[in-house]
C-alpha cells in the first residue's frame, strides 16, 4: 500500500514506500483470468462436450465454477503465505492451474474422477505452460491428480489442506455425506471447506446442543454466502455457496463438559 494515512486524517501518497502486499509479485485477477480463458479456449475448443458426456444428475455431472467467482469466495477466507488449496472435483483443472498462477497458495491441487476431463485438463496443462512460458509468467506449485477422493492415496494432500473448494452441487446426498465423513475424519481442524451443494454445518452461529451432537454437521461452522449473477456456467442467476469451517474441538469440549 503506497497510500500513507497521516494523523490528521489525510491520505498522502507515498514514493519511498515498498509495496508490503505479500502478493505485489503475482498478477491481478483480471490479467490472470484472461490468460486462464485464452489458454482454456485453445486446449479445449469443445467444452459443451463434457455437459454431453455424462447422464444428467450424476456425481459427475459437469459444470463449472467462473474465475471471478471463486476470487470472490475467498475473500472470506483468511489465508496465509504457507495456506494449501485443493479442488475436489477438479473436471478441466483450470480451477488450479488459476490458483497457482494467482500465487495466493503455496502449492494447490485438484483430484478428479472422471476420464474426459482427466483427458482434457491434460491438454490445458500443456498449453497454459506454452502460454505462460510466452508470457514470461510462473505458477506456484501445483498438481492436477487422477482418482476417487475418497481414495487412501489421497489423505496427506487432505490432511495438509487449508482450503477446500468442492462444486458439489450435482452430487448425490450419499456422495456429499461420504466426503464429508472423509474430511471430517482427514481434514486438519480449522480448515475451511468450500461448497455449491449445500452447508456441512450449523448455519447462523448455531450452537451445538444434546439433538444435534451426533449430526455430522456439529462439526463445521458454516456461513452461507450469495454467489455472483454469471458467477457458475450452469445457471446466469446468483449461485449460493457455503464456507465450512472444520471445528472438531467445540464437539469434543461439548462432549467432556456438556456445554459450547
Ligand atoms: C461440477 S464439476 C466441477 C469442476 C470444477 N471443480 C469447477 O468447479 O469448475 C464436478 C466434478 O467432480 C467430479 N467428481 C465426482 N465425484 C468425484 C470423486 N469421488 N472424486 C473426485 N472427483 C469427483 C466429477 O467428475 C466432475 O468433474
């Protein structure tokens, strides 16, 4: 921030100042997403074909999450230098390849299950380090996984993640309960998991009390957030989200002293 604020009240600008945001280096989110758009349009002129691969109302029903959107939600995430992201449900991994190059994250990830995105987000791959290399830009870290996330080869990614986003939306309610028992039983506390599909946890400050203790969701605390107009690709009206907040000590302190 080059802007000093003096006692009196007044903003003055300030020459001599070093930029101190800790991520001056990485490029705006505008300049980023139009890269990111450029290099999907090259690797994957055909997108419409991943909504045509699969039966509608599957676990792997397509659709994604708009750059912009994502940039928004994490706003209400507090992040530090050392904060690792992960996408489950990866699909075309532009989700990642964004994250990493945005530099918000030490290292990101995505793990996806189904062969046609796995195929493409290959390709993505290939062109976004041509584009960049182009551009003389660099990523963090990153890696895009093949497989189930509920899979044991997976846990140290899950257990090292501070940030979650799942576009959960289309899954089964077995689906979602399933992966929440798994990050419940692998995420590290205070991790936050972002969802489309619905909350994993007491909404509105609820607290936990003796009819909801043995639920799954006394676990998160969850905050719902109103989405962008345009904010997914599957629907040009505002999207709901859900960050969920992993809590295991409030249920472990309700269940030694019966308070919280
Ligand atoms: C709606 S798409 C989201 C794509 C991307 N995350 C985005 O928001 O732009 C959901 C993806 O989750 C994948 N998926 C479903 N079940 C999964 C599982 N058990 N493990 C990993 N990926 C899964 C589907 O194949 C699909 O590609």
């Amino acid at each position: 921030m080059r802007l000093k604020h003096l006692s009196n009240g007044s903003i003055e600008f300030d020459e001599n100042l070093q930029v101190i945001n800790e991520f001056a280096d990485s490029w705006n989110a505008e300049r980023t997403a139009y890269v990111m758009e450029l290099a999907y349009a090259i690797a994957i002129p055909n997108p419409e074909k991943l909504n045509k691969h699969y039966e509608v109302s599957t676990d792997e029903t397509y659709g994604e999450i708009r750059l912009h959107q994502l940039e928004k939600l994490l706003e209400h995430v507090k992040l530090t230098k050392s904060s690792i992201f992960l996408d489950i449900g990866s699909g075309v991994g532009q989700t990642t390849i964004y994250m990493a190059l945005r530099k918000k994250f030490k290292k990101c990830y995505g793990i996806e299950i189904s062969t046609l995105p796995i195929i493409m987000s290959t390709v993505l791959e290939e062109v976004t380090k041509r584009v960049f290399k182009l551009l003389g830009i660099n990523t963090n870290f990153y890696s895009l996984k093949e497989g189930d996330c509920m899979d044991l080869q997976f846990v140290p990614i899950i257990r090292e993640c501070d940030v979650i986003f799942i576009n959960d939306m289309k899954f089964t309610p077995e689906l979602r309960e399933k992966i929440t028992e798994m990050l419940v039983a692998r995420m590290k506390d205070g991790a936050t998991v972002i969802t489309s599909g619905g909350a994993l946890g007491l909404e509105n400050r609820r607290r936990i009390n003796v009819r909801n203790i043995n639920n799954l969701k006394a676990y998160f605390e969850t905050v719902k957030v109103k989405g962008e107009i345009d904010g997914v690709s599957w629907t040009s009206k505002p999207a709901e989200f859900w960050i969920n907040k992993l809590n295991r000590k409030r249920v472990q302190a309700f269940k030694s002293h019966g308070n919280y």
